[in-house]
C-alpha cells in the first residue's frame, strides 16, 4: 500500500502544535503537580501522553486503512515530527526568551520537558524518542484485535480517571473498613501505587473482555425469556437502582452530594431542553431564561426579605401559601406560560434564526431583572435574598393523604430539625424530581405527541402535509421544556437561599446545549450520562478551573468528530449518524479469519 505521506506530516504536525499549545498555555506544568501513579507518571506527563498515542491511533486509523507495514511506518513517521516540533520549542525557550510572550514558556517546563538533563541537547533527544515510541505504541493499539484494542484503551482510560480522582476516592472509600484495605492496596501517598495501576487496569480490561464475549450470549439468553420473566429482570433492575440512588449520599459523603445536585438541576433543564432540540427540533439558546423565571418566581414567593410576599401573608394570604411547596407549581406554571409566549412570534423560524431569537429572549429577561425600572419588584443587581429552606411542616400536611408506605419515603429527605437544607437532603429532593420529569419525558416521547416532534425535527413540511398541527406541537414543546426548567430553577433558588441576575447567564444556556448533544440527542439517558461528564466531572477537578473552559471546548469539539451522536444516542440517532462503512479492519486480524469471503455475484 502506498502511503500518503502528506498526511502523515501533517499528522505530525497537529500532534506538535497540540502539544506546543497545551504546554505554553501552562496546562502541562500546572498538571505536572499531580501524581497519577506515584512516583512513575504525573497527570502532565499524562497529558502528553494521551496526545502521542491518539495521534498515533488516528494516522494509523485514518491514513494506513489498517496494513500493519504502513501502520507502523505512518504512526513512527507522525510521531517522529510532531516530537522533533516540541523538542524544537523547549531548546528555544531559554535563548529566544520566549516567557516575554507566553508566560508559562517558564524554565520549569524547560526542565520537565528535558527530563531535568544537565545537558539540554540529551534532555530533548529523551523526549524525541519518549513521543516517537508513544505515537509507534498508538499505531500497535490499532493493530490489536479489536477486543482487545478496546479492553486496552477503557483499561487505560480507567486508570487515568481513578489517578485523577485520587484524593476524592481516599475520602471515600476511608469511610468504610474494607475500604481501608482497599487505599492501602491501590494508592499511595500521592496517586496510584504501581501495583494498584496494574490491578486496577488488569480487572477493568479482564471485564471489558469479559462483557464483549458474553455480551452477545446474554442478550440472546434475554430475549429467549418469557414477557413476564423480562418484566421480572426489569423490575430487579429498577429496584437495585432506586437502592443504589438511596444509599449514594450515604456512600459519597457531602461533597459529592453537593456536585450531585448540580448535576441533577442541569439533568432537569437538559430532560426540558431535550424536548425542543432532541425530539422537536427546535434550537433554543436561551433555556436559561426559563430557568430565572422559575427561579425568580419561588424567591419572590417565599422569602422573608423586602421583595417576599411572605411579608404579606399575614395580611392578605395564609402562611400556608408562602411556602416553597405551593412556589413551585406556580413557577413550573409561570415558566410554562412564558414558553408559550416566547413559541409564539417564533412558530415560523427555524434552525440558526430560532436560536438568535431565543438568544435574545434569555438577554431581555437578564437586562430586565438588571434594570432600574424593575429593582423595585425584583431588586436589581441587588437579587432577592433570605429564600427559606423548605419546611417539613408544610410538607406533612400534603402528604398525610398518602398511604403509610408512600409516607415514608418523603420523610428520608429532611434534616433532624424538620427543613431540607443540606447537600444530601437536596439530593432525595433532585431525584424525585429528576425521575418523575424523565417518567413524563419517556411517556410523551413514546405517544403520539412524541411521533409528532420527531417527524417535525425531521421536515416540517412534510409534517405539515401529513396533518400534524405545527403550531400546537410547537407550543407544546416550548411550554414543556419550560417547565422542566422552571422546576430547577425552583430548586435551585432553594437551594442556595437567594438569587442573583448575574446566576443566569448564556453560560447555563451554553452548558445544557452542550451537554444534550454530547450525551445524544433525543435520549433521555444521554441526558443524565452528559450532566455527569459535563457538570459532574469538572467538578469534581476544581483545581484546574482555569483551563476548565479549554477542556470543554476540546471535548466538544473531540465528541463531534469521533462521536457525532453523543455518549448514548437514541436508536433514531444511532442509526442516522452512524458510519455506513465500517472502520477498516487491519490485515493482521483478517489472517487470523483463515479465509476469505466470497465475494459478492453481481446482480444479472
């Protein structure tokens, strides 16, 4: 096979100006004080290693189409220039005086790039050959077979994020006796110990094997069940998950609870949001108005300040009708009629001409609650303070109807003094309401309703011509997907105990767009699995919130070219994005078949 050996350099290229960037922006020295296993590789070094190998993967994916000979050339090749281009920029730093221009271009980069040598020359060749052997290892990978490959690289994967998570799973796992044991046997003072790495990614890669051999045989194994036995194996499912929802904030400790009620406000806005972009089509960037408006809404309801109504109550209104109980219908409510309003003098636009119109609306919302002219109702810069907690009192009362055993479960989200105010209270209240908006989302995406956005995201012409009323599909979708977000918004003002202007801006918007596409649009799932990656994640790695947004542009952009139709996509996306050739499969691996398929007859 004759290579493009164009290609390959400019493989070469990307893989030396990626690593140049991400050295002279500091991520690399800022990362260096982080060890992933101790002694043996910081979160730096990882992050140049990461680069190599993927780059080495892709020229042997993209360019050599899978012949070993040219996967290995190629992969060497791309390797080699991308490593003399970083060599090349740690001799020059110190001589030209780069930190002039690029801050970070600093004499500790120098010396971690040169492997601390005496001599600068012999430090460089060190790392020509350490990247060049990296991108050579990538090119290997590819060639494995493709169980392999993948038990390989979610092995590695594993480690990476477990080194990462360190002193976060410390915590954790201290909290149980055996799980003392356990931060003995895999950590270190600091990272991974070495034979911690090596079970850790020998368990995960021997499962990952595992799962692809027997992953077959057990579907096989559940669709031969009966209907009532399949319905058994989901309910076990079901139960085992709302146990595993229980126990977690008992499990993880404050901290994590506290992330995971970010994570479950931005799964409610993304589960509304959904809605218009993943069933209906509809590209609405300014979610985050609704999200304010809900806000807004149980603020001026129940707090205690100037602008509460509660400051009237005992005038005008019951007690009883100032609590965050009765708060959220009525922004859910609120929210819902303000998405109509906004779906009506936008019935007729569609794609980027919705979106700079939705754009506008979360602007006029922002600049309005900032103005002068509303300060007095909604207090300006100023927002609206002293929101109490939820009370249990009030609660009570609603749910003395229920039967006991549906009691019970709403008395586990309040705190001893009778308010739901800490991280892992909050947590049982996001659940709830995480569950029943995805029971409502799975319901109306499975009836006719659903069937009506889905052929309306897909052509509304076509949709129009078959008898689907536009218009009311339209302000449906608008007025659900705001009240989703009214529902957070809700809890959030709750849960923070004020409201600021500045809590709403496109920023929000731009995190639940992003995350609905990158979890899969029009999946339900997706949406939650892309709140953990998106929110849950750079959480939880605060430390380098500097470079956080630089992440999240890099794993934008990563997921659109390797995987357009998200973390997990629906079955319609699945099937509508997918390759239709398949990935080519290397030489090796079809010596190993021991024979060759018959090639097709052409049709007479």
């Amino acid at each position: 096979m004759k290579l493009n050996w164009i290609k390959v350099a400019q493989y070469g290229l990307i893989m030396g100006v990626a690593i140049s960037y991400v050295c002279l922006v500091g991520m690399v020295q800022a990362f260096d004080e982080r060890d992933i296993i101790s002694g043996a590789l910081t979160l730096g070094w990882a992050l140049l290693t990461v680069i190599s190998l993927s780059l080495g993967y892709l020229v042997a994916w993209k360019v050599a189409a899978g012949h070993a000979g040219p996967v290995l050339s190629s992969s060497l090749i791309a390797g080699l220039i991308g490593s003399l281009m970083v060599a090349g920029l740690a001799l020059i730093i110190e001589p030209l005086n780069l930190r002039n221009m690029f801050v970070n271009a600093s004499p500790a980069l120098v010396s971690m790039l040169t492997f601390s040598e005496e001599s600068k020359t012999t430090g460089a060749m060190m790392l020509i050959g350490s990247l060049t052997v990296l991108s050579l290892l990538g090119g290997v990978i590819y060639l494995l077979p493709a169980r392999l490959r993948r038990a390989m690289i979610v092995g590695l994967g594993i480690v990476l994020l477990i080194g990462m998570l360190t002193e976060l799973l410390k915590v954790i796992l201290s909290r149980f006796e055996l799980g003392e044991e356990l931060v003995r046997l895999l950590f270190a003072r600091e990272g991974l110990s070495m034979s911690g790495t090596l079970i850790i990614f020998g368990v995960v890669a021997g499962l990952n094997i595992l799962w692809g051999s027997q992953n077959q045989v057990l579907k096989t194994r559940v669709s031969a069940l009966s209907s009532t036995q399949q319905r058994a194996v989901n309910w076990a499912l079901i139960v085992l998950s709302v146990l595993l929802l229980f126990l977690l904030p008992q499990i993880v400790g404050p901290y994590i609870s506290q992330i995971l009620v970010l994570v479950g406000l931005y799964a409610l806005m993304g589960l509304g949001l959904n809605i218009e972009i993943g069933l209906a089509g509809l590209l609405d960037l300014g979610f985050v108005g609704f999200f304010a408006i809900g806000a807004y809404t149980v603020a001026l309801i129940t707090s205690t300040g100037q602008l509460g109504l509660s400051n009237v109550a005992s005038e005008s209104f019951p007690p009883d009708y100032t609590t965050f109980w009765v708060a959220v219908p009525i922004a859910i409510l609120v929210s819902a009629i303000a998405g109509v309003l906004l779906g009506i003098p936008v019935l007729r636009m569609r794609g980027d001409y919705l979106a700079i119109v939705t754009l506008g609306f979360a602007e006029i919302i922002r600049i309005l609650v900032l103005s002068d002219f509303l300060r007095p109702a909604l207090g300006g810069a100023q927002g609206v303070l002293n929101i109490p907690k939820p009370s249990a009192a009030t609660l009570s009362s609603w749910v003395s109807a229920f039967p006991g055993w549906l009691q019970r479960p709403f008395f586990f989200i309040m705190s001893q003094d009778g308010l739901i105010k800490d991280p892992g209270n909050f947590y049982y209240l996001i659940v709830v309401g995480c569950v029943m908006v995805a029971f409502i989302a799975w319901r109306l995406q499975n009836a006719r309703v659903g069937r009506n956005w889905i052929a309306m995201r897909e052509d509304e012409d076509v949709a129009e011509a078959m008898g689907i009323n536009l218009v009311g599909s339209k302000l449906l979708a608008f007025g659900i997907g705001a009240a989703f977000a009214g529902l957070s918004g809700a809890i959030f003002a709750a849960q923070v105990g004020s409201v600021f202007p500045h809590s709403f801006g496109l920023i929000v918007s731009i995190n639940v767009v992003s995350l609905v596409i990158i979890g899969g649009s029009g999946s339900i799932p997706g949406v939650i699995i892309g709140s953990l990656a998106l929110v849950g994640l750079p959480e939880l790695l605060r430390e380098f919130t500097e470079f956080r947004l630089l992440i999240y542009g890099a794993l934008l952009v990563a997921m659109m070219l390797v995987r357009p139709e998200g973390l997990w996509p629906s079955e319609v996306n699945r099937r509508e994005l997918h390759r239709e050739e398949p990935e080519p499969v290397p030489v090796a691996q079809q010596a190993l078949r021991g024979h060759q398929e018959p090639a097709a007859h052409p049709q007479q």
